[in-house]
C-alpha cells in the first residue's frame, strides 16, 4: 500500500470540495488527514501491541467523509472511496476500507464492533472538539450573520458535550474529549466576560517571566 499515492488521491478529490456553505473549502479532507494521525494516536494508547491495521485505519480516516454531500454519506462515502482507491488498495485491503467508512458514524457504545471500527468512530468524534469545534462554531454564526451575543446564547454547551461523551467507547478517548471541552469551557467564559468590554481575570495569575 503507498500511502503517499492514497494520500495524493485524497487530495485531489476533496481539498477544494466545499460541502457544505458554513464550512471552508476542504473542510472534509482536512478533518479526515486529522482523524488519520489521530486514530493511530488513539491505537497506540488503546492497543499498543496490534499495529496491523494502522494502513488500513488511516486511509478509511482520510476517506471517511468523502461523501458527506450526500444524504446517506456512509454508504455513498464507501462507494466513492470504493471507485477513487480500486487501483490502489488490493481488493481484501479495500473491502476492509469501505467496511469501516460505511459504518464510521453507526455508533453504538458497548457493541461487540471491531476495535478498528470503534478507534475510528471515536477519532473522528473528538475531531470535533477543542479548538475545532471553536473555529467551526465561529464560521458558521459569521456565515449565519449572528452576533458573539447570539451565538453564545443558542449554545446547550453541557447537554451536547454530555450527548457526544456518552458515545464514546473508550476511557482514553473519554479522557481526551474531556479536555477538550474543559478548554471549549473556559474559552466561552472568556468570550462572554470580552464580549461586553470587560476584561478577563485569570483565576490564577503567573508571574511575568524575566526577559
């Protein structure tokens, strides 16, 4: 498997697809190049001893959303990934694909599901998180035309993370989201407090460092 020609081909087909009008151009091949480093992340913290599927896991990561124009974007993803990578993958290495980019958003904690399945649902779903789900809230309330006070004040910030958490499969990834929104957390707090001009108070000050 060349990964450098795979990844060339991921290029090609998504880094100027614009799916959606709230999200920037490449916004799907970008988040899937992040889901394909982090999901090994993931398995090298969850299963540090099986590297087997590492190919596999990070080429079904860069083509997980390749149909996310569609309606039904696992299914019509794992026949666009199917078409895109026939020359390059064998054809057990592509089946294996395509299985996990027509199941990648079918999540379902506590399943008996493969472990390369669940690394891959739970790579892609921290994705969203930390400073992604800033910049993708951010873009899409200036897309909307809303102000910093509307946007603040439609977000349920604790029921979604608490929606999002509950389908996590593993304590890792669970410790790893929730840093993330402690960061999203303090983050709103501070754009709440600037956002009506005044100024930000550290709960604990560092000293300045001597120059």
């Amino acid at each position: 498997m060349n990964l450098a020609d795979i990844q060339a081909v991921a290029a090609q087909q998504m880094q100027r697809q614009k799916a959606r009008l709230e999200r920037e151009t490449g916004h799907i091949y970008y988040h899937g190049q992040r889901v394909g480093r982090s999901v090994i992340l993931l398995r090298e913290r969850v299963a540090p001893e099986d590297a087997s599927h590492d190919d596999i896991l990070t080429v079904a990561a860069w083509f997980h959303d390749i149909g996310k124009a569609f309606r039904h974007h696992q299914r019509f993803g794992a026949a666009l990934a199917r078409e895109a990578l026939g020359d390059l993958l064998s054809p057990a290495q592509l089946e294996d694909v395509c299985a996990l980019i027509s199941r990648h958003d079918d999540r379902r904690p506590g399943s008996d599901d493969s472990l390369w399945l669940k690394l891959l649902q739970d790579a892609d779903l921290i994705d969203h998180f930390g400073t992604q789900w800033i910049w993708l809230h951010l873009f899409w309330y200036a897309h909307a035309d809303e102000s910093i006070a509307e946007a603040l004040a439609s977000e349920n910030l604790a029921a979604q993370q608490n929606e999002s958490r509950a389908q996590l499969h593993f304590p890792e990834s669970r410790r790893i989201y929730d840093e993330k929104c402690a960061y999203e957390r303090a983050f709103i707090e501070r754009m709440e407090t600037e956002s009506r001009g005044e100024f930000f108070e550290p709960r604990e000050t560092q000293p300045a460092a001597n120059i």
